[in-house]
C-alpha cells in the first residue's frame, strides 16, 4: 500500500513540475535587442496577435547618415522609407520554444524566413533561412 501511494505521489509532483516547465519554456522576446554586427538597435514588441521588430536606433551611421533610406529594396515605391523605424521582423508567431516569422535585410534588400529561439535572459538567436540554408546572428538585449 505504501509503495502505491508513494508512486501516486511521485507521478503528481512530476506532472505539476512538467507543466509549470512548459508554462516558462517560451520566455517572451520582446525588449530592445544590439544586433551581432553592434550597428543597430532592434525594439521586438507585440503588434496585434502577432509579434514585429523594428529598427530603433542606429549605432553605427548608415552610409547616408541618420536619415538612410530603403534604397536597396527591391520595389520602387519602398526605397523612399527611412531605414530608421523600419520593420524588419514581421509575422512573428510564438512556436513553442521558438517564434517564426520573416526578416527583412536592408542590406540586400531581400526578406527570409527565420526563426528566432531565446537563449537566455539576455540573448536571443536569430536566424534566416533561404530553404534549407539558414544563417544565425546572436542578438544581445540593449542596456
């Protein structure tokens, strides 16, 4: 009888540890975030049902100054939007421990798939993937 109730009692601790393990697995990403290159400053919030990022602030000034614009982008009426202010992380939907969503590179002017994962209180990993190839970036949160 007491072996029985003692597994009964193990097995209830261990399924309350298990959920409240997967209550916390999926900390959120929102905050201000320093990108790996320490050029830019990107502000992740909740923007309806789903979660966006933006440039913030730029660390490095862009070739153009303060005042750079989307020339790189591939359409036209976009390339007269200033860079500062500009989504870059869009359609992001929490995915368990993940969020997936699309980033837009400024640089190249082109949009990826990605994916960002938490990797601590004060890193998140984000990664863009063109089919199978992805390209990771450690992103570290802005003090």
């Amino acid at each position: 009888m007491i072996p029985r109730l003692l597994m009964t009692f193990v097995m209830t601790v261990a399924c309350l540890v298990l959920n409240a393990t997967a209550a916390f697995a999926a900390e959120p990403i929102t905050g201000r975030w320093v990108t790996e290159d320490r050029d830019a400053v990107v502000e992740i919030k909740r923007c309806g049902s789903v979660t966006c990022g933006r440039i913030a602030q730029f660390l490095v000034e862009p070739p153009d100054g303060a005042d750079q614009r989307d020339i790189n982008n591939p359409e036209a009426r976009l390339r007269t939007r200033k860079l500062l202010g500009l989504p870059i992380l869009t359609q992001f939907r929490e995915d368990d421990d993940l969020w997936r969503g699309r980033i837009y590179d400024p640089n190249s002017g082109k949009s990826y798939r990605s994916v960002i994962r938490r990797m601590g209180a004060n890193t998140i990993e984000v990664r863009g993937c063109i089919g199978p190839f992805c390209q990771a970036q450690t992103w570290r949160r802005a003090r």
